[in-house]
C-alpha cells in the first residue's frame, strides 16, 4: 500500500507519517530557536566587545545572516526534490542541518580562537540555512501530496505545528537550565547544551525518516524536470512567486516576533527575568500548536482566502496598538495577553497559508516554487526581525516600534493575497478551472 493511500484511512498511519516528514522540521526550527534565545550569552562568547548593544546587534546580524542562503538552498536543493524525489531531499536536508548544528555546538569562544570563532559560527548558521531553504518546502509539498481530500489545510498546518513542537520544547529546556544552572554558567557553557540535545537527537530523526515512502503524486509522474527545466517555470511564474513570497512575509515575520525575539525583548527591553521571558514563549509556542491545526481544518471548510484577508486586516489594525499597550504597563500578565493574541493572528494566517501556497505552485516545480517564495521572504524579512526590531527601538527610543514592523509584514500579506486572487481569476477566464498544480 502507498503511502496516500494508507493516509486515506483514519488510522494511526496518517498520525505516524506527519511525525515522520515533520521530525526534521522540528530540528531546523528548534537550531534557529535556541540560536535567537541565547542571543546574549552567544554574543559574550564569539562577538565581545566593550558595546553590548553593538555585541547583541553582531549576534543578530549572524542569526539573519543564515537566512540570505535560504534562496539558494530553495534552488539548489529545491530541484533537486523535484528531480529526484521528496523522500531522498528530506534526507539530504536533514544531514546538512545537523552538520551546522554541529558546528555552532563545539566551536571554541573568542577568547581561544580568536577571529575564527565568529567565522566559524557563521558558517554553521549559513550551512543552516542553506538546509532550511528547502526543508519547509519539502516538507510541506509532501503533506500536501499525501493528504487525504478536503484535509489539505488540517495535514499541511503540521508543518507549522512541528515547529511549535521545537519552540515549547527549547523553551521548556531554557526553563529547567537557568533553573539548574547559576546565570553566570549559562552565559559561559550552558548555552551550549541546548545545541548538544539537538545534536543527540538526530540519529533518531534519521531512522524514522528513512521509513518514508515517496509520494504517490510525484511516483506517478512520468517525467521529472531537470535543473534547466525547473528554472525556466519558475521563471515563467516569477509573477506568482512574488506574490507568494509577499503572502510569507506576513508569517515570518510575526513568527520571529512572537518567539525567537520575545526573549531578547522581555529581557532588554520589558526588563522581564530569563524564567518570565521563557515562560512567555512556552505559552506561545502552546498556543500555536493548538490553533494551527484548528484554523488548517477550517480553511479546508470555508477556504484559504476569508483566513487570509480576514487576518491581515486585523493584524494591520491591531499590532502596535497592542504593543503600544504594553510597553505603557509592561508586566508579566500584559506580556503573556499581548503575546497570545498575537499568536491567534498568526496561527490564523499560517494556516491557511501554508497550503494556499504549495496548491498555486505549478506541480513539476512546486518544492522548488514553494520553498523560493518561503525562503526569500524569511531571507529579506523574517530572519532580520530580531535586529529590526532591536534597531527600530534602540533608533527611535519607542519600545512598542515591532508593531509598526508587524503591521507593515501584514501589509505585504494582504498585497500578496489580493494579488494572486486576481491572477487566478485571469487564469479561470482563459483556461477554466483553478490553476492548481498549473503555470499561470
């Protein structure tokens, strides 16, 4: 029996093949959580200086820096998954991003390296990235492809709620650390376990990713592109990867807000302790893994686009007015309520989405359209929230400025949704039909 047709059934089978394709996104998104939470203490090891403000912004700077090689990993290995197949790519990411997680874990300080410890750091966080260019992509396209009809939306949003998985459980481990470490041991060594844990688990993600079967979808095809072929249709729909990356520029970016940058900014600026800001990311991280799936089933019932323009809107509305909020009374209580309702708008989004975009992309490109999309919004905007916003703050001297940043992403969302509802439109009046797994 083929893999989409055992997910047809209602059985521990679909529930065993999500955990199987989501287990390397739990890693990548857990590698890029951890690097954002220990920020400052990575910043004391590899980038001092007499500056903290200047150290924090060189540590930033290298978390956005693994972003900008997103679009190249989303060419390169994006083609590759569409030319050799989703199971052998879903492998090849996984390597790559161990490889990198490696390195940030066992690379000596500054103090015994000297300049070849940022360097090196660098290198894993672009190593990273290039293996997360495609792994969202890959992992997406999969669920879509295997999903059973008129649950897109439910399976593909596990995508997304993998990733809640990695924030809840790296936030769980920031928790118990500075609960059994002094801060002092955290700034020196303890930030490194976390990296450790990551390095350790994936021997068990690759055992149960090779269990994986290919998709029936791309098993079925009787050809598949080559590297030439697969850029000339991305190039013919440069249009519709545009827009997409548009309509991922919301999601990234209010994703890096709510939890790789709350606890830089609960600490630095909210003047919250490690255990609040932790706290705080923890419920985060819950209260995406709860609504992700919720608000993926029901776009599968009432459609992708009510959720998306329905959501922009409200994010354009609301963001600083929230921020402004509280950063007036910035207590632990206020932190928790804004940060939540910022997750319900997210979550909301994402998952719609997440599937919106893998269905528009032509089906002989779609890892490769998918992941070009996702990977240059994060690389141009998501990945550099954290430095932005710190920027925007320290350049102004208003605290509540993320908002302005937010409620800009959800602008770009809006811009791209409406953009791609009128291309499907001009689709249906010259083909009929809708442009799934179509060029437009």
């Amino acid at each position: 029996m083929s893999a989409s047709q055992s997910l047809q059934k209602p059985s521990q089978g679909g529930a065993k093949t999500i955990f199987s394709v989501t287990s390397g996104n739990f890693l990548e998104m857990y590698d890029f959580m951890v690097f954002g939470y220990y920020a400052t203490a990575i910043a004391k090891t590899f980038f001092p200086g007499d500056d903290p403000f200047a150290s924090l912004m060189l540590t930033l700077m290298t978390f956005g820096a693994g972003f900008l090689m997103r679009p190249l990993g989303a060419i390169i290995l994006g083609a590759y998954i569409d030319h050799h197949g989703r199971r052998k790519g879903l492998l090849l990411t996984l390597g790559l991003m161990a490889l990198g997680t490696l390195t940030i874990a066992l690379v000596p300080g500054y103090a015994t390296l000297g300049a070849a410890a940022p360097i090196l750091i660098l290198l894993g966080r672009l190593l990273q990235g290039f293996s997360a260019g495609v792994e969202l992509g890959g992992v997406s396209v999969y669920l879509s492809e295997v999903a059973p009809k008129g649950r897109k939306g439910f399976y593909v949003s596990w995508q997304s709620g993998s990733q809640q998985v990695a924030v809840i459980f790296a936030a769980l481990l920031g928790l118990g650390l500075n609960h059994l470490l002094a801060k002092e041991a955290v700034t020196e060594w303890g930030w490194r376990i976390p990296f450790v844990v990551g390095c350790m688990i994936v021997p068990f993600l690759f055992w149960i990713r090779r269990m994986l079967e290919e998709t029936e979808a791309f098993s079925k095809r009787k050809q598949h592109p080559t590297m030439g072929q697969i850029m000339r249709s991305v190039g013919e729909n440069w249009a519709l990867v545009l827009a997409g990356m548009l309509m991922v520029v919301t999601t990234t970016v209010m994703f890096y807000m709510i939890t790789a940058f709350t606890p830089t900014f609960g600490k630095t600026v909210l003047m919250m302790s490690d255990e609040q800001s932790f706290m705080v990311t923890l419920f985060v991280g819950i209260s995406n893994l709860i609504w992700l799936p919720v608000m993926g089933s029901l776009s599968d019932r009432i459609g992708r686009r009510p959720l998306l323009i329905t959501f922009t809107i409200l994010m354009i509305l609301t963001t600083w007015p929230v921020l402004h909020w509280l950063v007036g009374s910035p207590t632990f209580a206020h932190l928790v309520e804004a940060e939540l309702w910022l997750s319900f708008l997210y979550a909301s989004y994402n998952g719609a989405m997440v599937v919106y975009l893998a269905e528009i992309m032509p089906a002989e490109v779609r890892a490769t359209g998918f992941s070009l999309a996702y990977s240059l919004a994060t690389a141009l905007f998501g990945g550099f929230t954290p430095a932005v916003s710190s920027y925007l703050i320290h350049a102004t001297g208003d605290k509540a400025m993320p908002g302005v940043w937010l409620s800009f992403a959800a602008v770009c969302g809006l811009i791209g949704t409406l953009l791609i509802g009128r291309m499907v439109k001009q689709y249906q009046a010259r083909h009929g039909g809708t442009p799934v797994g179509a060029s437009l």
